[in-house]
C-alpha cells in the first residue's frame, strides 16, 4: 500500500464516550480508507463480545480489532507488541490505529516520517480522538510515547 491509496488527512473523528477511543479510531481509519464507517456502526459492529462501556476495547492486542474487520471485508493484521520505531516505520503507508496500555487509549495514526520521505523522524502524527488525553495532542514523538506503552497496532492490508 501506498499514502496515495488513502487519505491520511481525513479529519479526525473524536470519540463520543469516554470509553470509544478504538472504534471512533477504526471509524477514522475506514473512513480515511474511503468506507463509510461511523463511530456508532463500528461499536455496533464490535458488539459487547469485544467492547464496552465498563472497559472499553476487551482485547488490547487488536486481534479483535482484525477480526472484526474481517467480516466487514477489510483484511487487516495485528502487533500486540509494537515498538515506537515499529508504530513509525507503518505510520502513513496504509490507514492503522495503535493503543498504548500504558495510555488506556486508541488513535488512528496518520504518518511517519518513512512515509513522508524516507527517514525516521522520531515522531508519528495521529488522528486522535481525544487530544489532550494524558498530554498527547495528534502527534507522538518517541520520547513521549515510552510511558504509554507497550503498544498494539492494527493496520489495514486490503480494503
């Protein structure tokens, strides 16, 4: 995949419930991919089985995540252990979203500096849900993730 088959500049859409970050971020990412996904359809599409208000997204891995989008038709893989330098090096070539279990959040991830021209940069821009959540607005840089983590991405293969 390629920045061009998506649009990583889509607006960002913030969550409607404290404990919505992972769908309104997988809104983001499909609408970003061109789908018509709202927040509501996708946490309809999740189902109690995978999230919910007590504890938002059950499965911090995102294997959920995948799985679900699997049966909407979007194949799509998962790390339940990814690196900042993992998050950056994807960031941008596809639409994705990570979690951070120290941050207890989702986003939808925009770019990376691999994507943007060929070199890390040692920070991702987001499409976050709720900016401001524990000090991050829509960018992360990898000094400011290490408390956040460990993280899990999911990103979009073919849609």
């Amino acid at each position: 995949m390629a920045v061009s088959d998506w649009d990583p500049r889509y607006p960002v859409e913030l969550q409607d419930y404290a404990w919505d970050c992972a769908a309104a971020s997988t809104a983001w990412a499909l609408q970003a991919a061109g789908l018509p996904w709202t927040e509501q359809l996708v946490i309809e599409g999740l189902g109690p089985s995978r999230i919910s208000p007590a504890s938002g997204l059950l499965d911090a891995t995102g294997a959920g995540l995948v799985e679900w989008l699997a049966s909407i038709g979007v194949t799509a893989e998962n790390a339940p252990d990814a690196s900042f330098d993992d998050l950056e090096a994807m960031a941008g070539f596809q639409p994705s979203v990570c979690g951070g279990r120290g941050w207890n959040h989702w986003t939808g991830v925009r770019m990376g500096g691999y994507a943007f021209d060929g070199d890390a940069r040692g920070v991702i821009l987001l499409a976050n849900p709720s900016p401001g959540w524990l000090g991050v607005g829509q960018y992360l840089t990898s000094s400011a993730s290490l408390p956040l983590g460990p993280f899990s991405a999911v990103w979009f293969t073919s849609w």
